[in-house]
C-alpha cells in the first residue's frame, strides 16, 4: 500500500461558526478508501480523521480546467479549502485514490456519454437480435398443451367482456365449419411451419362485434355473425372470401404468432430486468396478456402469404377475401363520416384510434394499408412471400 499523502495547508470552516481555522490536511491510503486527517493549527490543536464515506470528494477536473482552489465537503464537520490545487491532485495521485464510476461519471462527460450509448445499444441489440432469436428457440419447445390452457382462459374472457353469443342459424354454422374443415384438412408439409405441430382446430362464432375474425394459440378461431353477414351484402364475396379470412386466420395459428409474442415479450422482461437489475418488473404472461397483444405487420403479410399458398392448394379464389376487406373498409369510412365532425366533411377520413382496437380485432385491426393489401390478394399473392 502507498505512503501518506505530503501534508497540505487547507482553510477549515468547521460549520460552527463563519471563520476559518487554518488546518494542515493529510491524506491517507486505507482499505477502504481513502482516509482524510485534519490538525487544526490555531492552538486548539483539535484533529479530524474522516472515512472515505464521510468526505465528499470534489469531482476531478481535466488537465488545463483546474478550479482555482479545490472545496471538500466534510458534511457535519463542514468544509475545506485548499488553495494548493496541484497538491492536492499529487496527494490524490499518492494514496490512489480511485475515484468511484459515479464520480468519474460527474467529472467526465465523456465516460458518462459512453455508459449510456453502450446501455442503449445494448438494449437496442437485446430487442432487435437477441429477443426474437430466443423466442424462435423458445417457441419450439412451447407445448401445445400450453397453448391449449392460455387459449381456454382468454376465451372465458373474451366471453365475459367482448363478445355476445352467436344467433347464427346451426344449419349455417356446421355450412361454414364444413369449409373450414376443408382447409384444415390441407394442411400437410407445404404449409406446415413448425414440424410436428397439429392443434386441434376449432371454428368458434360470436357475436356483438363488427365484421371481424381472430385465432388463438392453438387451433381455435373464431368469426364473428357481423363477419359472416357482410359476406352476404357486399358483391362478389360469399363463402369462398369467408374462407380465405380463414386461411389467414390459419396462417397466424401454424406461424404461432401469439405465442411467439407472449414468449418474446417475456424474454424482453426477463432480458430488461436482468439488464436493469430489477427482476420486479417481470410480467406475469396469461389470459390478460394475450388479449392485450396485437400482431405485428410482419405477423399479417406472413398470414396473407400463407392464406394465399392455402387457397392455391384449395383451387379457390383470393379475389374475394380482397374485396370483403375492401367492403369493411368501405363501410367504416362511411360510419366515420356519418358519426361525427360533419364541420370539417371534407377532410381526410380518419381510422379509429389504433389504441381503441384490441387483440379480438385482428382481421381489421393492424392492416395500415388496407387497399395495397386487398391488391396483392387479388393478385393471389402478399408482398415479401417467400
Ligand atoms: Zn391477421
């Protein structure tokens, strides 16, 4: 361990009163830090010896940026101050003194600036990489029976809080499961795209909702009436564009798009929290995290692509899912503009809030560019097919 610091002449305002006490000041090498010894010089003779903790060391500055005398902080025993600025830094140097990251922090702008540009792209890297790589991996080994329980949950919520019962006619519902059976009956190697997963699939119809369809993790589907209605009054679509929203709803269960996102958004917390330090933040995934969730753009164009590859192997057409989700369109610009802001008519139609459309609404809800969609799938494809 190095030797004592040379003794340095300070001026000691004691907290006690206004005038200062002229003291010599020594600084000392310890385990724990380093230690600061004060002597007074005017006759009293009283002496201080502070731990590393109870001094509050003054923040270093760069070469060509000394203050022009140095002020330590003796919290209760109040402050010095040291005229012999070199010296101090050489006493400093002396004991080695090692300033802490926090304090290097304060005095260098620089080091700061890095921590924080490294934590950044860290996290960064973490969400872009590191989180969808571990989900794939996850995924994987999710068991169907998983998926199985969490989708049982949501539905008795989604049953409890968004939909109604449906009131179509038995005789139509097992016409439109007999169809849907069909597809699922498709699929084999070509659109399979986790190798050995076969949840059982599930055609469910509710009402109190608009036109709308979504699946859930493992197999089930559901449509709702207002769905099934808008197939009969806008032209050109009936059954066969029925089945192709299906196809796409197929497409997000075979892709397990919901469970990548309910285990990719528990990496993140796990990988934040780690980061972070505070495992607290953990989210409990379930039934409520699930009906939060809403696909991604990247999630859609791959159920189109995939709604697209079904409907080729079926022999049907895409045309007529592409002019049914026109006809949704259509008809939601229409209650835009019969609904409210009649001063302003002429303005652009505006969407609902994205945030008013929930995880339930996938068929319409996370499609910004509902025509180019409906033009792909006319042309019996989605853009970035692979
Ligand atoms: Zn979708």
């Amino acid at each position: 361990m190095s030797d004592p610091s040379p003794v340095l002449a300070a001026q000691w305002f004691d907290g006690r009163s206004s005038r200062a006490r002229p003291a010599r000041v020594q600084l000392l090498p310890a385990p724990d830090g380093t230690r600061l010894q004060l002597r007074t010089l005017d006759g009293a003779g009283e002496t201080l010896d502070l731990t590393h903790k109870q001094v509050g060391w003054p923040e270093r500055w760069s070469a060509g940026r000394a203050p022009p005398r140095v002020a330590v902080d003796l919290g209760a025993h109040g402050s010095l101050q040291i005229e012999d600025v070199a010296g101090w830094q050489a006493a400093l140097a002396q004991v080695n003194h090692r300033s802490s990251l926090a304090e290097r922090m304060q005095t260098r702008w620089s080091v700061l600036l890095t921590v924080l540009l490294i934590a950044g792209a860290g996290v960064w890297a973490f969400y872009r990489w590191g989180t969808p790589w571990a989900a794939t991996q996850i995924t994987r080994h999710v068991p169907l029976s998983w998926e199985l329980a969490l989708t049982q949950q949501a539905m008795k919520e989604i049953d409890r809080q968004y939909v109604k019962p449906t009131t179509l006619p038995p005789a139509r519902q097992a016409e439109l499961r007999a169809g849907f059976d069909k597809l699922v009956a498709l699929i084999g190697p070509g659109l399979q795209r986790y190798p050995g997963y076969r949840p059982p699939f599930k055609l469910e119809f509710r009402s109190g909702m608009g036109p709308n369809a979504f699946a859930l993790p493992g197999g089930t589907i559901v449509m709702t009436d207002a769905m099934v209605e808008q197939a009969r009054a806008v032209p050109n679509t009936g059954d066969t564009a029925l089945l192709g929203v299906l196809a796409h709803e197929i497409g997000h269960v075979e892709h397990r798009h919901t469970t990548r996102m309910v285990v990719e958004q528990g990496v993140l917390n796990v990988g934040l929290g780690l980061a972070l330090g505070d495992v607290s933040t953990l989210v409990s995934s379930g039934a409520s995290l699930l009906t939060g969730l809403s696909y991604r753009r990247g999630h859609e164009t791959e159920s189109d692509c995939y709604a697209a590859a079904m409907m080729k192997k079926a022999g049907l057409p895409t045309a007529p899912m592409a002019d049914l989700l026109l006809g949704i369109e259509h008809q939601m610009e229409e209650k835009m503009r019969r609904g409210g802001k009649s001063a302003n008519a002429s303005a652009p139609v505006e969407k609902p809030e994205p945030t008013a459309r929930r995880r339930q609404a996938d068929w319409f809800s996370t499609h910004p560019d509902t025509v180019g969609r409906a033009e792909r799938l006319k042309a019996g494809q989605a853009l970035g097919c692979s």
